[in-house]
C-alpha cells in the first residue's frame, strides 16, 4: 500500500475509467464502497469476487481482450478485476454476466439451491471497499442482502450514497427498483429529474441513462432491488 497523504485516501474506492462508455460511462449507483465491515473481510470476498470472473472466462477459453470487446471494460480494469485490487460496480458486473452467459449474482456470491435463505442484520455482506486513489471516488457503498440464495432472480441491496460532485451515466439491461431509507437523492432516467425523499420510491429500465446520487450534502441510505435478466 502507498504511504503517506495516499493511505489515507484508503476511504474511497477503485476503478479505473473504462474506454469505452455510456454517455459519461460512470456506473451511476452501486460501485464502490463499504465500511460496514472489517477490512480484511472485505478484501476476502473482493478476491473471491475476482477469481470468480477468472475462473468464468477461463472455462470459456476467453481472453482479457475477448472480454474488454463484449463489455466495453479496458483490459487494465478487468486484470484489476480479477486480481483483487479493485470490485467492480454493480453496472460492469451485469455487463460481465451477460459477456459469459451468466447471472451477476454468480460473481458476488453463487449461493446454494434452497428455497428460503435469511441475512441477519450483522450478516449482510459487503462487497468492496475504499480504494488508495483520490481520483477514484465513487460515491457509494453496498452490501448484498442475498449472497447465499442460489439462483436468483433479484439482486437486493443496501446502498448508503455519499455526497459526490460527479455526475456521469449508466446503461446496462435490466430494471432496477429503488427506495429510500434515509436522506436525499436524485434520480435521472433519459431528461427526466426527479429528487427523492425518505419513504419515495422509483423504478426504471436501466437500458435508459441513468444517474443516481445522494443530494443536500449528507448521506442517502436506500434499499435497491436489480434485476438483470435470467442471465
């Protein structure tokens, strides 16, 4: 790890900019961070994350480049991916899923087949954590409220939004529903703006451009529901 002023910006997350993107191509929601937990757990089931991605692409016999291709990730970012330096957002993991055939919950964590699993409250698994670079802040961390259900459809988390002057974009198949829990937010699907409050809901179509962000210069907790497809 970098020392100095660099460790301490160990409270934001990594990702390096993709080539290619949507509009801006910053996926708007769910990237990044999570202090919830302990950070050596965290960076457990961040590698577990990576060689989950390896392992997919190697069994179909793809390369890095096969792959930047079918998603439009840079090759740096997917060797980052899959080595464990970085989580990817939530965004690129669909894209992921939809590049090997299979559903981005394999990728957080595949579960077992069984039809009811519960997550405690001190068991929800995060995902990520904050990266070493300032310029690689995100504006948000997740925790998955289903790493253990097998098969699933839906893709449940909490979310805390941080305040972020970054406005840039997402596209990526699916829906995604979103309610707010705590604080502000604004949402903006294709020209519509709309701010949210505690208790408001939305739902969009995330092949739409979409941009999610906390507002009023606090945090904004949610509950966000993604669907992605059955694949």
């Amino acid at each position: 790890m970098k020392k100095g002023k660099e460790a301490e910006g160990a409270g934001t997350t990594g990702r390096s900019r993709s080539a290619r993107r949507q509009r801006a191509g910053h996926e708007d929601l769910l990237t990044d961070v999570s202090r919830v937990r302990q950070p050596e757990a965290v960076d457990r089931e961040r590698g577990y994350l990576g060689g989950r991605i390896r392992k997919a692409r190697e069994t179909r016999g793809l390369n890095l480049k096969d792959i930047s291709s079918r998603t439009g990730i840079d090759v740096d970012t997917l060797k980052r991916m899959e080595s464990g330096q970085m989580t990817p957002p939530l965004g690129q993991l669909i894209r992921l899923g939809k590049a090997l055939d299979m559903k981005m919950g394999y990728f957080i964590s595949p579960g077992v087949d069984k039809p009811m699993t519960v997550v405690r409250t001190d068991q929800r698994q995060a995902v990520s954590r904050y990266g070493e670079k300032r310029s690689e802040q995100y504006g948000y961390a997740y925790e998955s409220l289903a790493p253990e259900k097998g098969n699933r459809l839906m893709e449940p988390f909490i979310v805390t939004l941080l305040p972020t002057d970054t406005e840039e974009f997402s596209t990526h198949d699916g829906q995604e529903f979103l309610f707010v829990l705590e604080g502000e937010m604004k949402v903006q699907v294709g020209d519509q703006i709309e701010f949210l409050h505690s208790g408001d809901a939305v739902y969009y179509d995330s092949n739409q451009p979409h941009l999610v962000k906390s507002v009023g210069g606090s945090k904004t907790t949610i509950l966000a529901v993604l669907y992605a497809g059955s694949k």
